[in-house]
C-alpha cells in the first residue's frame, strides 16, 4: 500500500492494523484510565493531550450545554425530524444545522468580544465600556448575556465557581473570566432586573481560558447539544406520532393575506 499526497493530515495515521491519533496508537488511548472524551476532544482539535485539570474543566462545559428541552428550537426541530420517518442521524443533522449565529453562536461571538477586549491597551473597565458601546451602537446584544426562559441562569453559578477555582489552582489564567464579570458589572448598572449571563456567557468564559479558538467554542457547543438531540429523537422515535409540528394539529396560526376571493 502506498502513500498519497492527495490527503494530508496530521491528525490521524492510519494503515493497516495501525491506527494513531498525533501520534498514539489508539489502543493505548482505550487503554488509558484519564483519557475520555473531553481528552479526546482536546486531542484532536489541538495535537496533544490535556492535563486532568484542564479535561475536568473541559468536562464541566460540555455537561452545562447537553440539553434545554423542546424550548430550544434544535431539539424542537430533532424531535420533529423523527416523525417524518427520518433516521435518527438526519434528526440529529437537522438539530445541529438551525445552531447558527442566533441560536447557538452567542458564545463564539463572546469569545471574539474577549479578544477585542484584551487587545484593548485601556483599562480593563474602559475597554469593556467602548466595547459595549460598539454593540449597542451597531444595534447588537452582548453576546452571552440575558435569557428569555431564565431569571437566572442556573448554569452560571457552578460553572464561573469552576474557573475562579482552576484560576486559583493555576490551571487558567483567569483574564477571561475577570473580562466576563467585568461585562456583566457593567451591563447590569442602574438595572432593577438583572440581565443574566447565560448558558453561552459561561461555557464561553471556559473555552477561551482553556485556550480554544472562538471558531471552535461553537463546535463544542454543537458537540455537547448533539446529545441532547440525540436523547430527544429517540424518546420521540418510541411516542409513535407521525408528522409532528411546531403545535398541535388544533392550534392553527394566524392568518394574515387577504380575504377570501375569486379567481378572476
């Protein structure tokens, strides 16, 4: 068997009984008891493996974006998908194709927001306020920010704990993370109900300590609410409806063209 330069890849050696990812072979990968899949996943998207801190953070962001319910249109759309007699890989394509800038993208977009702050050579708190300002005045939210279902985000919480104490273990760096609540002190002045950071704001806060690029903190959104998609189209694939809609078949939508009328 020869070699071809028609592919070129650093990712993956594979040959006959010979299969390693950068480099390692991957029984020993099955093999090892710390390696699992954020190691993986960090493997393959940037050539080596993490450390158990890093992988531990890693984890904690792909547990928080697993699943929101049939609220979030992607898993609405999974669902829906499987009573149109799709497979259930088409149902979890559908549900990954509609997590795009608005549904899904809020945290590349706040990943590239910490770049332009950090390279900001002002005061972190007047960087921030120009930054700001640049959203508002192009009529844009803050990316990461406010929830339409959630007062407060329950997801914030335990995971900005979990980068102040891989801050405090040395794991990151932490100017992410002092660039996020930053954001968050000042959008929220003079405000009687707080704007939440979201689900976005806080996984995008771990990916960019950890050193992925905004491109990819998207993908690894995708990746972790493909398992959501997955969950719901196989719970739906057994409830045996055909042809499921947005609503049921007795809600019909407002009709707003012209009145009834004849063909001339």
């Amino acid at each position: 068997m020869t070699r071809s330069d028609w592919w070129k890849t650093s990712i993956s050696d594979i040959s006959p009984g010979i299969i390693r990812y950068y480099g390692y072979p991957v029984e020993q990968l099955i093999a090892a008891e710390h390696v699992g899949m954020p190691s993986m996943i960090w493997l393959m998207t940037r050539g080596e493996l993490p450390t158990a801190p890093q992988a531990h953070l890693l984890e904690r962001a792909l547990v928080a974006g697993v699943d929101h319910g049939p609220q979030a249109p992607s898993i609405a759309i999974a669902r829906m998908a499987m009573t149109c007699g799709v497979g259930i890989n088409s149902a979890m394509a559908s549900a990954t194709n509609v997590l795009g800038d608005v549904h899904g993208g809020a945290g590349q977009e706040l990943m590239e927001v910490f770049q332009s702050i950090l390279n900001d050579p002002r005061p972190l708190p007047e960087a921030v306020a120009a930054e700001i300002a640049r959203l508002r005045s192009d009529n844009k939210y803050v990316p990461g920010f406010g929830h339409r279902f959630h007062p407060v985000d329950p997801r914030r919480e335990p995971l900005v704990s979990a980068v102040e104490t891989a801050r405090d273990e040395g794991t990151v760096e932490g100017r992410h993370l002092e660039v996020a609540l930053e954001i968050e002190r000042q959008i929220n002045l003079n405000r009687d109900r707080p704007i939440p950071m979201n689900i976005d704001g806080a996984t995008a806060i771990i990916y960019a300590e950890l050193g992925f690029e905004p491109a990819l903190g998207r993908g690894l959104f995708i990746l972790s609410r493909s398992i959501g998609a997955l969950a719901h189209a196989w719970e739906e694939s057994r409830s045996g409806l055909r042809n499921k809609g947005p609503e049921h078949r007795s809600v019909l939508p407002d009709y707003l063209g012209p009145e009834p009328r004849d063909v001339p």
